[in-house]
C-alpha cells in the first residue's frame, strides 16, 4: 500500500461476499494487518524474544524500576533555591493567616454559644 492511500479505521472489519467467518473473526483481526495480540502477550512474546524464560523475577523488576526512575528524574525541572524559598515563604505566611482566621472564627462561635446557652 503506498503512503497516499488511506488506512481503513482500526474498528472497520473488512466485508467480504459469502463470508462465514466474519463475526468469529471480526475482534481478532485488525484491517489488513497481524492478528490482535493483548499487551500481555506482546510482553511475554519481548521476554522469550530477549532470551528470557517467564516473567522476570522481583530483582529484575526492581532494578528496572529504578531505572525507570532515574530516567524519569532526569526530566524534572527543579526550582531554584531563589525559588524555593520564596515559594516556601508564601507557603508559611498563608498558613497563619488561615490560621488566624479559623482562630478567630472559632472564638467568635464559641462566644455566640456560650451567649445562647447562659
């Protein structure tokens, strides 16, 4: 198929006369292409294509992980110590005027009820 033409949609089956076959077919086949595999497959079909027999064992995974780990904290961008303390700050600052509000919220409340109930 050249690159001009246009695939069909993944879900459309192909149709075709007399065909027999085509509901029992239609969930495992894509248009034209390999059957449909899970990822649970694929990724045992990957294992026994590196070598590897069965899944691999919790020391592998591990080791994976980490590395998947160091990889990804490659890509963050971390702040600033300018910034960091200045979000810090703001952080600190907020919680005691939240603080300072509820306090005075509460004691207000308390006064009301002691009001009320004497």
């Amino acid at each position: 198929m050249s690159r001009i033409q246009k695939k069909k949609p993944i879900g459309e089956k192909k149709k075709r006369d007399g065909d027999s076959e085509g509901i029992a077919d239609a969930g495992t086949k894509l248009s034209g292409s390999k059957p449909a595999v899970s990822k649970g497959l694929q990724k045992q079909e990957k294992i026994i294509v590196e070598g590897k027999v069965g899944e691999p064992n919790f020391f592998q995974r591990s080791i994976d992980f980490f590395r998947e780990v160091k990889v990804e904290l490659k890509k963050v961008t971390w702040p600033t110590r300018k910034q960091t303390t200045g979000t810090t700050v703001v952080v600190i600052i907020f919680v005691f005027v939240v603080a300072a509000f509820l306090g005075l919220f509460d004691y207000g409340l308390s006064k009301l009820v002691q009001v009320v109930l004497t």
